[in-house]
C-alpha cells in the first residue's frame, strides 16, 4: 500500500510545476484489502485489492477545476500520470466560471495518525469462521487489511490517517427469508468475543425455526438492537445533520431545531471522530474536531459546517465533507444493561434489523420500512417465536422521544461495510433501544 512518504514526494514533484499563483489540493485513499466470501460455510471466493485513488484540485483565485487519477505505486509512471492531469486542469480551468463559496485551509497543518496493525493472519480466521460455522450455513463475506487517507497541498499542508481493521458481515441462513444477521468487527480478533456472537446467532437460528407468528397492525413495545436502529440513523445521516440541508430547510429535523418537537433527555448524538475510523481532516484541507454535539439533553446543538456552507450562510466550519453527512457518528448509552433487555421488554417485539427505511413524512421525521431476519415476539423476558415481515411507520420523536424508555449501557462499534469503489472509513457507536411502543402498519 502507498505510505505517506511516497504521498509527499508525488505532491511536491506535482507543485514544483505550478506557475503564477495556483494552489494545487490533493486528497489520497488507499487499501490494501483481503477478501473471502462464505457460501454454506465454504470459501466461494478469496483474492485482494490494492488500490490508490488520487483527486487533484487545481486552484487559481477563484476558478479551480478537479479530476482524479487512480496510482500504480510507480513513482515515474504516477509521476508523469500526475503532470499530465495538472495540464489537462490548466486548460480546462480557462474557462470554467469563479467559484463564489471557493475556500481552502491557508494555514498549513501537519498530522500524523497511524494505527497499530493487529489484524489476524487470514488464513486462522478462515479456519476459525469455517469451525464456528459447524453444519449451519454460513453466508457472508471477511474483509480485512489498512485503509489510509491523505491530504497534501502545494502550501506545505501534509496529513494521514491509516486504520487496520477487519469486518465479518454474515448471516445463518435457515430457509425462504428466516436468517440470522450478525456481524463481528474491530482491529484485532477476539475468539471468545467470536465465538458470544456465533452462540447468540446460532440461538436465535434455533428461535427461527419454530412456527412464526403474524401479528395485527398496532403499536407494540420493542426492543431495536444497535444494527436495527442504525438502518434509521443510517437515513438520517443524509442530510439531517448538515448546515445547508438546515439553512435551506431540507432537514427532516426541522421540528427539533425549531424547538417544536424534542428527543428525550437522555439523547445526545454527536459526530466523535476521536473514537470513529474515519480521517480527523477532510477535502479543503480542513481538521476536523475531535468531536462535534448534534443533539444535546434532546435539543438540537451544532450542525455539520463545510466550508462551502460556511461562506455561503455566514457560519464557522467545523471540518465536515462537502456532504456534510457524519462519519464517526455515536449515540451515548444510558441504564439498561443488555443482558437485561429481553427480561426489561417482558412482552413485545425484538427487532434484529430493518431495512427499506425511508421517510413517509420528511418534515415530521416520520420513517418507515420493514423488519428483517431475526425479529421475535417476546414474552415474560423470553423468545417465543419468530415474527412474519411487518412495516412500521414512526416518527425519531417517538422512537427516541416520548415513547423511549432506555438505552443500553453498552454501544456497539458498527463499522460501514460498502465497498462499491473502496471500503470505506466510517463508523457509528449505537445503543439498543426500549421504546415503550413502535406503530406498525401491517
């Protein structure tokens, strides 16, 4: 995988060709990537990727155009890729209009992030996932290796930040639609943290296979898992947090900034870079802070300020994307201990997972979409049998609001699992929820 050395000496063999005035940025994402996809507990598929994907951005006052170059690991042959994308930019920025909310960081800052490598040799976790698997059959995929992100400029600015971790998204698979989601994630292998996660799926597996049950549209008392509430933050991540999406009245949580609806008190949702795997700088050169507060005591606190939403609505940048979606987002636990959650939710639903989630109302916040795998009726604290598909249709002031009973002490580490141009470097730290009642709709 590209280091950051060989970053630096790309860009400062790129800048020495500058003229006049212009700023070059660039941005930098790398992997190097193990890969093995399970089929009924058997290898289907092993291989790796090595990739470095290289943007350029090409400022003079405030015209500036962008392009990006995939690298080769070949200083001579990157070199000359690199010169001939800055040429190409030159022309192209002749004639492109300025750009009125154009702004760069101009004080150059040096960073340093580099996480230790604990990963496991692929081989052994194979072996160890195919044992734990037994005669279930498994489906998923292992993804494993460092991902790194850098950003230089031709004013001596130079940051990285390199993370090693691993991810097994998976599932045990019973017939039609009856599986059980799981996941294992983090930097370094834990076979008894494994093997509590092979156990809890293999039980609610087990569950699975009793006759299920349909229930009548009505309002229920759920417990949400960390997976299943993280389909509707997931949701509201695009463009809920953001200063623009506020400042233009985009946001689906117009009714909490306005002080018409709350969340409950013991909410606070924040943006902790500190603690997530993504880059603590972004695009323009900006650091990100170690934490940002969007939702506090259930108000609303600070947004995601870009750069671009800074000059344009007059407000302070606080190192978000261009985007202004959360990278590291987390929600702080509460009281309930999650062993205790079953025998706290005495008789209602256990949601596993959601899926489908998207807005039937935007400005009230109201979400809707489907339960997936694992979701069990409950009573007397136990699992009695597993429920047929329904659609719920909430609002977050309910679920995390006036119906919300307890949060869980502990948050689970959700790494994003997307790899359609590279894996990506985000995270959330989620609670389960008890939410005294959760509207399904059929």
């Amino acid at each position: 995988m590209i280091d950051p050395q060989y970053f630096d000496d790309l860009v400062t063999t790129a800048t020495a060709g500058l003229t006049g005035d212009e700023v070059l940025l660039t941005s930098i994402d790398t992997e190097a990537t193990d890969f093995v996809r399970f089929n009924n507990a058997k290898v289907r598929q092993a291989g790796n990727v090595r990739q470095a994907t290289l943007s350029l951005d090409l400022i003079e006052g405030k015209r500036h155009t962008q392009a990006t170059v995939e690298l080769s690991g070949e200083r001579g042959l990157d070199d000359a890729r690199v010169a001939g994308v800055v040429e190409h930019l030159r022309a192209q920025r002749a004639v492109v209009p300025e750009d009125p909310h154009l702004i760069i960081n101009t004080e150059p800052t040096e960073t340093s992030q580099i996480g230790t490598d604990e990963l496991p040799d692929r081989d052994d976790t194979v072996a160890a996932i195919v044992d734990g698997a037994g005669d279930r059959d498994l489906v998923g995929v292992y993804t494993a290796g460092p991902t790194a992100s850098g950003f230089a400029n031709s004013l001596g600015q130079r940051n990285w930040f390199q993370t090693s971790t691993f991810s097994l998204d998976w599932t045990f698979y019973l017939r039609a639609d009856k599986a059980a989601k799981a996941a294992y994630a983090g930097f370094s292998w834990d076979d008894a943290a494994f093997d509590r996660t092979l156990r809890d799926a293999a039980g609610k597996l087990d569950a699975l296979a009793r006759t299920p049950v349909d229930l009548q549209p009505g309002e229920y008392r759920t417990y949400l898992t960390p997976s299943a509430l993280d389909e509707i933050i997931g949701l509201l991540s695009y463009g809920a947090f953001g200063a623009r999406a506020q400042q233009t009245s985009q946001s689906s949580l117009l009714r909490l900034l306005s002080g018409h609806d709350e969340l409950d008190a013991s909410v606070r949702i924040s943006e902790d870079t500190a603690n997530g795997i993504a880059p603590n700088f972004q695009e323009q050169g900006f650091l990100r802070p170690d934490e940002v507060v969007l939702v506090d005591e259930g108000k609303a606190a600070d947004a995601l300020v870009s750069p671009r939403s800074a000059i344009e609505f007059g407000l302070e940048a606080n190192g978000a994307a261009g985007d202004e979606s959360p990278r590291s987002l987390a929600i702080g636990g509460g009281g309930l201990d999650v062993e205790g959650a079953l025998a706290e939710l005495g008789t209602g639903l256990y949601v596993g997972n959601l899926w489908y989630t998207n807005y039937s109302d935007r400005p009230a916040c109201r979400v809707t979409g489907m339960t997936r795998f694992a979701t069990f009726w409950v009573e007397g604290g136990e699992i009695v049998a597993p429920v047929n598909v329904m659609r719920f249709d909430d609002t977050l002031y309910s679920l995390l609001g006036s119906k919300l009973e307890a949060l869980t002490a502990e948050s689970e580490f959700i790494f994003d699992n997307s790899t359609y141009e590279r894996r990506t470097p985000a995270s959330v730290r989620l609670p389960g929820v008890l939410v005294g009642g959760m509207k399904f709709t059929l």
